[in-house]
C-alpha cells in the first residue's frame, strides 16, 4: 500500500504543479483531478491506521495537516468556479 500511496503523493504535487502554471480554461478540470487524488490519498492513509499500520499520533498529526491543505485544495476550487 505504501507503493500506492507514494504514487498518488507524486501525482499530487505534479496536478498541483500543474494548475499553478494552466490558463485558466484548463485549470478547473486540472484541481477536481487534484482534489480526487487527495481525497483517496486521505483514504489510503485512513486504511493504514484503521489497521494499525499508522500509529494515533502520526495519523493525527496527518490528518491536522492534511485538513488545512484540504482547505486550501477546496478554496482553490470555488475561487475557479
């Protein structure tokens, strides 16, 4: 799982990348691309600690991190929309 996980992280620092430099026509398609990537990486690293492979307090400090960037993902979003 670590494998897949490593995949979605590259994929979402290069759509990430990629946006930042889009014109604006293709930017909308390029963050929901974004921001589905995110959302199943958020789900693999939930899988992980639902089995114990992440402890609590790794998988907090995760998730505390990984909510504000949620955030910055979905602003991103509705300032495109």
């Amino acid at each position: 799982m670590g494998i897949k996980i490593d995949a979605i992280f590259t994929d979402i620092l290069s759509l990430a990348l990629a946006a930042g430099y889009a014109e604006r026509t293709n930017k909308l398609a390029i963050v929901k691309k974004l921001s589905a990537q995110f959302d199943a990486l958020k789900f693999f690293l939930q899988i992980l600690w639902e089995i114990k492979a992440l402890d609590n307090n790794k998988y907090a400090q995760l998730s505390e991190r990984l909510a504000v960037i949620g955030k910055m993902i979905g602003g991103w979003l509705h300032s495109l929309k």
